[in-house]
C-alpha cells in the first residue's frame, strides 16, 4: 500500500465473533435509558437517553461517555439514538465491569451534529477548516457540562465517540475541548486534517472500512497521519472489505471497551 499506517489487520476468524456480536447489538436497546430532555438557558432544547451506573456507591467517581449516533438516527423520537451502540453499554458484563454514565443524545432531523448542513464533500481536505459552532453542539456542551459538574462524575475520564455524522462530530468536539475529553473513538468520519493538531492530548482511536462508499476511508487515513505528526496517541484500526457499516466490527472488537475505560487524563 502506498500510505504508510500502523494498522491492525483484521483476521478472518473475527468474522464469526462480529455476526453474534452484531446480532446481540442489534436487539433493542432503551431498556435501562431514561428518557431525558435538557434545555439550556436559551431555550434550546436537546433530547437524550441517560444510563445510570448500577448499584451507585455514595462515594463512588464515574467515568462519562456521550456517544454521537450517525445520520440516520436523527429525529424526534429520543429512541433511534440508541439503535447503533446502545446494546453495548447494557451488557450486564460491561455494566458490571464499566459503571459509568452514558449520554445518547438525539440530533434534530434537520441538524448536522458538528455543521450547520450535510458538508458537500466528506474529502478530508474539502472538510471545512474552522467551522463555526452550532446550536446543537453548543446545547450538547452544555449538557455535558451538567453532568461532568456532578460530585460522583471523575473528571480525568470523559469519553465521546461517535460514528458517520457521529464521527465527525467526535473530531469537532475533540479539537474544541481537548481539555475535557481523555479518549475519543471515531468511526467512519472525517475531518479536516489541518484541525488535529489542537487534539493532541486526546487519546485516540479511528475505525474505518476500507471499501467505504459513503464516506472516504482517506478521512480517518489523513486524520491518523494528522495526529501522529502532532504527537498524539492514536491507534488507526482498518477493516478490509467493510463497507460504511464499520461500527459494527468496531463494536466486536476485542478490547474496544477495555481500551476505552482505560484512558484517563493526567491531571
């Protein structure tokens, strides 16, 4: 291959493991999410799913996590959010392993997460340089804000990870407040490369298929290649025939959770 990338070759055999990961993934998952609205001091309002830590310890630091659903699940509804990822975290093994709080916020039908519209190219270098933030974002940090204010949240590990739209939204946030995030996985996004550099101190890891239609596997190439320059520690993981459905080996993979409630900042 002509670029040069630290990549984890996907072996056969974790086909097998992603079809019973992706068919327990797929049941449904709200059970366990309450239903929530946050509205900021504007008026603005946001919907969102939160998973509360079982069996809270009175004294007990939790680790949060917002998760950036895709297109696809923009609405109204405060339940499509939940459709990709939300199995995940109610595992009872992860619940158990993983307390934390969990925020699937929703994004309005005619929002973007990170940009005022569906970008018209999702060419790393065509991704827009320093775009403004949105209402939706600006509501989103606020939430986040709420929570990570609370006495039993640890503020050294705060989590975002997103995938397509969710993805680049991941970026965005990561470059805007790299002193909030400790770990960031993004998948299947994109972003202009130039903007990394700022993330740096964000541990990082990028998913992408490399027979992705929908949005160029260049993205997350470039975005590695962005940040290692600048220093950062970023893991790229690449699945070979996977088309824009990479969350789902994404999800299986091995030690996705381990890696991610690992991170914590040093402060």
């Amino acid at each position: 291959m002509e670029y040069e990338l630290q990549k984890t070759i996907v072996m056969r055999k974790l086909t097998v493991v992603c079809l019973l990961c992706v068919i327990a993934l797929s049941a449904a998952a709200s059970g366990g999410y309450e239903r929530k609205v946050y509205v900021s001091e504007r008026g603005d309002s946001l919907l969102y799913r939160l998973l509360v830590p079982e069996n809270l310890a009175e004294d007990g630091k939790y680790p949060l996590v917002v998760f950036l659903h895709g297109a696809g699940e923009r609405g109204s509804d405060n339940e499509k959010q939940l459709t990709h990822g939300g199995q995940m975290f109610l595992n009872p093994v992860n619940r158990e392993k993983y307390p934390a709080y969990v925020l699937f916020p929703q994004c309005p039908e005619d929002g973007y997460w990170a940009y005022g519209a569906r970008p018209s190219s999702f060419e790393s270098a065509d991704m827009p340089q320093s775009p403004e933030l949105t209402a939706v974002f600006r509501t989103l940090k606020e939430l986040i804000d709420s929570y990570a204010a609370r006495q039993d949240v640890d503020r050294r590990r705060i989590y975002i990870m997103g995938l397509s739209m969710g993805g680049m939204g991941t970026f965005d946030m990561a470059c805007r407040y790299p002193d909030m995030f400790a770990a960031a996985i993004a998948i299947c996004g994109t972003v202009n490369p130039s903007r990394l550099a700022v993330a740096k101190d964000v541990k990082f890891r990028i998913f992408h298929g490399d027979a992705d239609n929908v949005v160029p596997v260049d993205g997350s190439r470039n975005a590695y290649r962005a940040l290692k320059a600048a220093g950062a520690d970023v893991e790229y993981i690449e699945f070979p025939g996977c088309n824009h459905g990479s969350w789902n080996p994404a999800f299986c993979y091995p030690d996705f959770m381990e890696w991610l409630f690992s991170c914590r900042k040093d402060r």
